[in-house]
C-alpha cells in the first residue's frame, strides 16, 4: 500500500513533535503508520483487544460495520451467498479473481481428489475419550496433519504452501464429519468424490452403512450457504491467531490448529452453540423479556448470544441471509412452527426496538440463525462451531498464505504496558517476612 506523500499526522507529546505517515487504503479509514514511533519518540501505543490497530495489510475481504457490508475480494456476500457456491468462493478468497470454467474445473477435482484422509488417522480419533468435544478432536487431528503430510510443511516452497492449502480445504469436511460419527458411535463414513462439497459432508456426517442416504438438494443448498457466509472475515481473533502463529515460521497445519483453539471461545465461534442453548433456554416468548432484562442488567454477567459484534455496528449482512435460509430449511422440514425459531424471531423484534440495543447498535449476527438451521438438519450443538471451522478454514488459509506471500511480514510481537514491579532482589526463603 502506497504511503500517501501528502498525508502525514502529526504526534505531540512532551517536546517531541512526530510527523507520522499515513496510508490510504483503497476501502475504509486512512491508517497512521506508527512503525518508526517507538524507534523515533521512545514510546509504544497503547490498544488492548486492537479496536483502532491495523496489524497487517490485506487485500481479501472487507468489511463496513457501519453499512452492514462485507466483501469477499470485492464481491457483496449477499451475491456470492445467491449466485456462487463454496469451493468458487474458496477460489475467489485464495486467488483473487473469479475463474473461469476450466480454471474452477481444475480447482474442484484438485479438492476433490484429497477429500480422504491418511488410513492411519483413524488411530488417532480412537485415542480421544468418546464424549470429547469435537473442537478438541478437530483442533487435534488438524495439528497431527502435520505429521500426516511431511511433504506440504516446507513454507518456502510455494507448491507446498498450495498442496497444504488444497489439502486443508479437502480434508476438513472428513475431519469434522469423523468427529461427528466418534462421537456417536457410529462407523467412519468415507468420502463420496461424486457428490459436491456440501453434499459430501453430509452424507459423511449422516449416511450408515446399513441404508442408503440421500442427500436432500436443499439442505446441501443451505449447508453450502453457511460455508460461504463463514468462509472469512478479515483480521477477526481467530485469523489473526493464525497469522500470529505463521510469523513465526510455524507449518500451516499447525497454524490453522491454532485458529481452530481460538474460534472455540463463545465470545468468537463458540457464540452458535452458546446461542441455540440461549434460545431454548428462554423456551418460549413470554420468557423473552425477563432475558432482556438481563442482558441489559450491569450486574449480571449474561449476554444476548448471537446479537453483537466488535465490527458490525449494523445488520450482520451474513444474518439477513441466514435469517432466509432458516425459513426455507425449516419450511422443507415442515417445522416452520419450530419454537426455538419462534423464540429469535421475537426475541429479534424485540431487541431491535429496546433502547439499550439500539443505542450500543447491537444487531443480530451470523450466529443468531445458524443454529437453528443446523439444529434442524440434524446436527447436535457440540457440531456448530467445528461446522464454523470447516468453513474458515480457508478464510485461515488465504490470510496465512497472503502473509508468507508479503515481503515485509516479520514475526508478530506485541509490547506492552509494564504494570509489574520493577527490579528486586530475590530474598533466601529463611529470610522472608
Ligand atoms: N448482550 C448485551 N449487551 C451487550 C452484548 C450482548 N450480546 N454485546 C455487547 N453488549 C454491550 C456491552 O455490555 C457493552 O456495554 P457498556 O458499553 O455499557 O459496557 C457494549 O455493549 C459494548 O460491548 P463490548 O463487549 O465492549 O463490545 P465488543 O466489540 O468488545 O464485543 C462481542 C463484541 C464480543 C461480539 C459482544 O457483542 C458479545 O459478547 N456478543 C455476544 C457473543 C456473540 O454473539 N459473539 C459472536 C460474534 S460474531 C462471530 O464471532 C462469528
């Protein structure tokens, strides 16, 4: 990004003066470049949680919390999630462009062809406890990826930055599928390479060898469509997590396992699960205004699941269209009378009027509606944030191989603000008051 000649800020503080530089990114606010503060004033800045600090410079997806707008390489979300599919938007993240048919041809069947799993990765699933936490498992078995696959862990070589990114994409619907069958007992569903992306994943998450499964169209439809509206979201703590991990040096599986620990938290991807639990806790409407009342409360530390987000000070574009999925699911399911989705469509209404949310501008977001969606397919809560994995991974991937594609990339080190004491000296035990 081109530092902006005629753009400077200046920075004052005691008899220092500081004319810093500042950037013009092609969206959103300028930036300051604060690179040479602490090397020219001695100081360091100070932004816990980095509400107002930029870390790195990307060029693949964009988001106005303001507009309610977020752009996958330029493309609205709201298009990609109507007119594209999951394995051209992982395209789109990961070149740039949208492909022609030979070259999105040529990208699929390279997916597809390392859909299966090493065959010795089963042992490894038998050596969770049953009732693990399929993030634990995922965040587990992607880890030992790396093990699995020595010859795509060298970062400098390009092609194994690629075979290791294919290979994540592929693999992930199995592992997470894997996941799903440990945890209820039920045998290893291998990959089907006929069927597209979504439609495999569910057939590995709900086929048995005792009966034929079907994939139902519209379910695959939906399903596709929670993998777009999760695929990425720029600098988010999880991506930034990965990208922390790879300055390093570290091997891309090992990076994307990190992300995968970080997006647990319910304050980040564990937010579906920790919301559809909301939901059926509140049980029923009339309930909804003591939950509220609540979350409102200082006091108490109880939050609206699924409502809010550090960047989205408006709709969550990805809600509005989860918000239509979960009424054509539910719709084909016969079950549009479902009281869970009773229950956020009048808990919606009613945050949306109180003052406390429109004032903090808190709107519901992704996770609000997908829940309820996975709910209905079939899927325990314990699965929606390791469905959340499955789909960002390649977000993770695309933002790892940006970096590791820059230049300028350093390892991340934050500094700090020093609250501790400063030097003493170390008494002897028998000494100690
Ligand atoms: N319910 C009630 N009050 C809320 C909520 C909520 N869901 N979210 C924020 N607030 C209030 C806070 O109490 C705070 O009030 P105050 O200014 O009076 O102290 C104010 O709104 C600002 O909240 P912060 O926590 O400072 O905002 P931040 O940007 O740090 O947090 C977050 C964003 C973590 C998403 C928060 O809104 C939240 O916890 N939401 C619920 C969990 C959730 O749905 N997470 C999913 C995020 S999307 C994703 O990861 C895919």
């Amino acid at each position: 990004m081109p530092t902006d000649a005629f753009k400077t800020a200046k920075l004052s503080f005691g008899d220092k003066t500081l004319d810093l530089p500042m950037q013009s990114p092609t969206a959103g606010p300028d930036v300051i470049d604060i690179r040479k503060l602490y090397a020219l004033g001695d100081v360091f800045t100070y932004d816990p949680g980095f509400t107002s600090t930029a870390a790195c410079e990307s060029a693949i997806t964009y988001i106005d919390g303001d507009k309610g707008e977020l752009l996958y390489r330029g493309y609205p979300i709201d298009q990609l999630a109507e007119k594209s599919h999951f394995l051209e938007v992982c395209y789109i993240l990961l070149y740039g462009e949208l492909p022609d048919t030979a070259k999105l041809d040529d990208f699929v069947s390279r997916v597809t062809n390392h859909t299966m799993l090493h065959e010795q990765m089963h042992f490894f699933y038998r050596g969770f406890r049953r009732d693990a936490h399929p993030m634990a498992i995922i965040c587990g078995v992607q880890g030992a990826m790396s093990s699995f696959y020595h010859d795509s862990i060298d970062i400098s070589d390009p092609w194994q930055r690629e075979v290791a990114t294919i290979r994540m994409i592929a693999k992930m619907p199995t592992i997470v599928a894997w996941a799903y069958k440990y945890s209820v007992g039920q045998p290893f569903i291998y990959p089907r390479n006929d069927l597209d992306y979504a439609s495999n994943f569910l057939q590995m998450c709900f086929a048995v060898p005792a009966e034929d499964y079907v994939v139902n169209p519209i379910l695959s439809r939906a399903m596709d469509r929670i993998f777009t509206l999760h695929a990425d979201h720029e600098q988010n703590a999880s991506t930034s997590t990965v990208r922390l991990a790879g300055s390093s040096g570290a091997n891309p599986f090992a990076c994307i396992a990190a992300g995968i620990a970080c997006l647990w938290g319910p304050a980040h991807g564990g937010a579906n699960q920790a919301c559809l639990e909301m939901l059926r806790e509140i049980g029923t409407v009339d309930r909804i205004p003591e939950y509220i009342a609540r979350a409102k409360d200082k006091d108490d530390p109880f939050r609206l699941m699924g409502f809010g987000h550090r960047v989205y000070k408006n709709f969550d574009p990805r809600a509005k269209v989860m918000k239509e999925s979960a009424d054509e699911v539910l719709g084909l399911l016969g079950i549009e009378n479902n009281p869970t989705l009773q229950v956020a469509k009048e808990l919606e209404r009613i945050a949306l009027e109180d003052p406390y949310f429109v004032e903090k501008k808190l709107y519901p977001n992704v996770d609000f509606y997908s829940g309820i969606i996975l709910d209905a397919m079939g899927f325990p809560t314990s699965m929606f944030t390791p469905i959340f994995a499955l789909a960002r991974t390649v977000g993770w991937i695309a933002q790892w191989k940006e970096m590791m594609e820059d230049p300028t990339q350093k390892i991340g080190r934050p500094r700090q603000l020093y609250t501790g004491e400063t030097s003493r000296d170390y008494v002897d035990i028998e000494n100690r008051a």
